[in-house]
C-alpha cells in the first residue's frame, strides 16, 4: 500500500486511501500476531504428546485390521474432518456473535476437539472390552457406543476446560 500511496497517478484522495488503507493493514497484522502469541500460549499448556495423540488420525487405528472392524474404516477416516467441522464452525459462530474472544473460543474448540478425541479413543477401548462378552458383535457395537459416549463427554469437558483457562464462566 505504501508503494500505491507513492503512485504519482493517484489522485490526492486516492493516495489517501490507501495510506489509510496501509495503516489499517498494519494494525490488523498487529492485532493478528497478538492474537496468535496468545493461542499459541493457550495451546502451549497441552502436552506435546497429547498434541501428537489428538492430531492422530482414527482411522489410522484400523488400517492394518481385518473383519468388520475393516468395514467401518472409511467412516473412521472421514469423521474426524466433520466433527472438527462442525466444531470449529460453532466456534467462529460464538466469535462472530460477540460472545466470545478470538482467543476464548480456540482455547474452548481446541480442548474441546482434544477432549472429544481422548473421550472417544478411551470410550471405544471401555465400550469394546465391555461389549466382548457377546463376541464380535457385542465388541463392536460397545466400541462405537463407547466411543460416542466417550466422545460426547470428552468433548463437553474439555469445552469447560477451555472456558476455567479463560475465564468464561
């Protein structure tokens, strides 16, 4: 924008423009920096272990695996990028809306999303050991009935993790 304000083909209100248009540039990158130092202070509190686990890819679990757990392997791969979707879609609807920070709602989708990830994971494990007195079905079913559970509850509790780390009670 400095390099337009300069442009001896402007007219003066354009070259006003885009001097303006330059500052309000440099305070949005400003802003935009703050902002990022402090999610990446947020985010910084989560282990770099439990990062590496959240960030895993469920349907990596059943890639070398046989039968029906086999079947519901595309489903796996594919239901991480929804729920974080729709995760992450709920939380630039609550900044849009003004009720919470840029800052509040990462801390509040991120832990949510690791909570949702580590309820899931552990719920499935629970719900599949709990199940397999009815052999392959009944550890089927309590695998996807623990991981749904699990997920529900994980995710609700990192959400209010994320809201005691902010202060949004």
């Amino acid at each position: 924008m400095e390099q337009l304000a300069l442009d001896s083909d402007l007219t003066d209100a354009g070259r006003a423009a885009a001097v303006r248009a330059g500052m309000l540039a440099s305070a949005g990158a400003v802003e935009t920096s703050a902002q990022a130092a402090n999610i990446e202070k947020t985010v910084g509190k989560v282990p770099q272990s439990i990062r590496n686990f959240i960030a895993k890819n469920p349907g990596a679990l059943a890639e070398d695996s046989s039968g029906l757990l086999k079947l519901g392997n595309g489903a796996l791969k594919n239901l991480p990028v929804v729920g974080a979707g729709v995760t992450i879609l709920f939380g630039g609807l609550e900044v849009l809306d003004g009720n919470r920070t840029p800052l509040q709602a990462t801390a509040e989708t991120g832990l949510s999303l690791a909570g949702g990830a580590v309820g899931a994971m552990s719920g499935a494990e629970l719900g599949a050991a709990a199940g397999s007195v009815v052999p392959i079905i009944g550890t089927a079913a309590g695998g996807i009935i623990g991981g749904i559970v699990g997920g529900i509850i994980g995710s609700f509790a990192g959400g209010k993790a994320g809201d005691q780390i902010t202060d949004v009670h």
